[in-house]
C-alpha cells in the first residue's frame, strides 16, 4: 500500500471525526433553539392576552384576525430563525471540514514520519549496489518510546548484525585468499625446482608440468575470489581514469592468435581504482577471446554517452540464450560450451565485472549478439 493512500485514510478518519463533532453540535443547537422558540409557555401567554383582550373589549372579528396574524408573524420568525440556523451552521459545518481535513493531513503526515523514515532507509539499503552496500545505514529514530520506535530499533539491530555478518564474510575471504597464495607459491617453486634439476626423469617433467597446470589454475582461482572480495567494499579513494587508456592497454597485452580484435578508443574519463578497471576491462576482453570461434573477431569501444564513460565489448561465438544472461553475472556459475583455448574457467569473470562496477556506482548490461556472442557493456559514471 503507498503512503499516499495511507496518509489518505488517515485523513479522512481524522477529518470525518472532526466533521461528525461538528455536526452533532449543530444538531443539538437546533434543538435547543426550536425548544426555545417554541415554548408552549409562549403559546399560553399569547392566548390569555388574547382572552384578557376580548372580555375587556367583546369578542371583535377584527381583533380574531390581528391574533391569529400576529400568531402567524410568530411561527413565520421562529421558521425564519430555524432556517438561517441551519443555512449559517451548514456552510460553517462545512469550513470547519475543510479545517478539519486539512488539520488531519497534517496530522497525519506527522503520524506517519517515523513510517516514511524505515521506509526510506530500507529503500536505499535495498537499491544499493553489491551484496552487504548499504547496511552501515541506521535508522536511529527519536521520539517517544512507542511501537513505531521500537520498529525501528529492532530494525537497526537487524542492520548491525547482517553488517557484520557480510563484513565478516569479506573479511574471510580475504584473509583466507591470502593465506592461500603462500603455500601456493611455495608448490609452485618446489615443483619448478624439481622440473629443471638436472637429471630429472622424464616423467618427473611431465608430472612437474602437470602439477604447475594445476598449481596456475589454483592461484587465478584465488586471485579472482581476492579480487572478487576487494571489489565488494566501498571504494576510499578515487582517481581520474581514462577507459580508453585502460582498454587500449589490455588490448595490447592480449594474445589472441584466432581472433581479430578490432578497437575504436573514444576518451571515456571516469574516476575510480585504476587496478580494478584494468582487471575489469581485461576479464571482459579475456571472456570475449576464451568464448569465441575460431576465426572470429571481438571489439571493443569506448566513449561517453551523457557524460558516462561506456566501454563495450562486443565478440563472435556460440548462441547465447537470453535467459542464461543473468546466469553469467553469478560467482562460480558457467555455461557449458566450448571455449577457443579449450580451457576450463571458474566462473569468476563476469562476476568480478558487475562488482567492479558496482564498486565504482556503475552498471553492467549483457545482451546476446545476433549470430552468436555477447555485447557487454559497462557504464561509469563521470570523472566530475
């Protein structure tokens, strides 16, 4: 229900109570002032003067008719005095009802401010962007201790706990990544060492090699949930950034054998974490080359549409389902197709995209290409 209609209802009980009041004054006035006014004791004084009258003077025609005139002038003012009670005490019935639902929209505003603060503060915890954003917040109501703000103490104490429950689990993360890298470097230098030792076996190379596959695969797995982690908490500082350069400098850095990458590098000027738009720009040209064909081509492109830096990447490849998009954005979730090198990825690309970008107040928009591929693109806001 919207609070408009609330603040409505509201009004109208508010008003109507009011109004109802009024109108029952004016009922018992018009009452009392008939009762007044038509006294039987006023009737009976009339007429002993009338009968005093015409033993003094005779039972005169003439003066039957001046009685019964002046009784009839009587009714006539008290029917008089009746009617413009009631026309006076309508229209000002009716002023004190547009009072009365002024006052009770007012009142009713008022009644509902602490409602219109939950609400408000819920609103924006829920548009914000990333798992946990948003829930530093607290509503901290003041006032009398009621129902409304015991609501919302409660509610603060929800926020305080779900804060720590997901600041805690990126904490975890982080700390368990990095926990992670050292054992890893040191299998990866063991099994180096043991591959170039000279009169290792050929089967000791072979295994080594193996062994430094899976090793790599483990480290761009925990580089990516570091990442990943990082791209969740706000950001504290923020610098002028060129998407341009960013994207013109991954494209340099890639090694695309098989595909044709094709560039058109507008300026794009943004403000944000220089690292974590490089590893943005380059999970997204990365995933354009992996979920390619051979002989295909990817783009990519940036420049400013209303003042927001836009990069877009756009590839040949397999058909992609429109309802499989949002599937891409989620951690640890892929498709199963055949990629160009042949690979197995984790599902952390995209997934590290969208929390970049949300990092930086920006947003990331996938749409199947028509023939095969994805066009993703990514919007940030200005640099200004």
């Amino acid at each position: 229900m919207k609070r408009s209609t609330i603040r409505v209802r509201l009004t109208v009980l508010y008003g109507g109570l009011f109004f109802l009041a009024g109108a029952l004054l004016l009922g018992v006035t018009y009452l009392l002032v008939e009762q007044s006014l038509r006294s039987p004791g006023d009737d009976n004084a009339m007429g002993a003067r009338f009968q005093q009258l015409a033993t003094t003077f005779g039972m005169d025609p003439a003066l039957q008719e001046a009685f019964e005139a002046a009784r009839a002038e009587r009714e006539q003012v008290r029917d008089d005095a009746l009617n413009s009670l009631l026309t006076q005490g309508g229209v000002a019935l009716l002023g004190v009802g547009a009072i009365a639902g002024g006052f009770g929209w007012v009142l009713a505003g008022r009644a509902l401010q602490p409602l219109h603060q939950i609400t408000d503060t819920a609103r924006r915890i829920a548009g914000a962007d990333g798992a946990g954003r948003g829930l530093h917040e607290r509503i901290a109501l003041e006032g009398p201790r009621d129902e409304i703000k015991e609501l919302a103490d409660t509610f603060d104490v929800m926020l305080e706990r779900l804060d720590r429950s997901f600041d805690g689990q990126r904490r975890f993360v982080a700390n368990a990544s990095h926990e992670l890298r050292t054992p890893l470097a040191l299998n990866r230098a063991l099994v180096e060492l043991a591959v170039t030792r000279p009169g290792a076996m050929a089967e000791t190379k072979q295994l080594g090699e193996a062994l430094l596959t899976v090793n790599e695969r483990h480290e761009r797995l925990i580089d990516g949930l570091l990442t990943l982690a990082d791209a969740e908490n706000e950001l504290t500082e923020r610098s002028p950034v060129d998407l341009a350069e960013v994207a013109r400098h991954v494209v340099d850095q890639t090694k695309a054998p098989e595909v044709e990458v094709i560039r058109q590098l507008d300026p794009a000027a943004t403000a944000g974490d220089p690292i974590l738009l490089e590893r943005l720009t380059q999970n997204l040209v990365e995933n354009a080359v992996r979920h390619n064909v051979p002989q295909g081509w990817l783009a990519v492109t940036t420049g400013t549409v209303d003042g927001w830096a836009v990069l877009t990447v756009t590839n040949t490849g397999p058909a992609v389902p429109g309802y499989e998009i949002e599937t891409l954005f989620q951690p640890f979730r892929r498709l199963t197709r055949e990629r160009v090198d042949g690979g197995r990825g984790f599902g952390l690309g995209l997934s590290i995209v969208r929390a970049v970008a949300r990092a930086h107040g920006g947003t990331v928009h996938a749409a199947p290409r028509e023939g095969g591929g994805l066009v993703v693109q990514v919007t940030l806001p200005p640099s200004g």
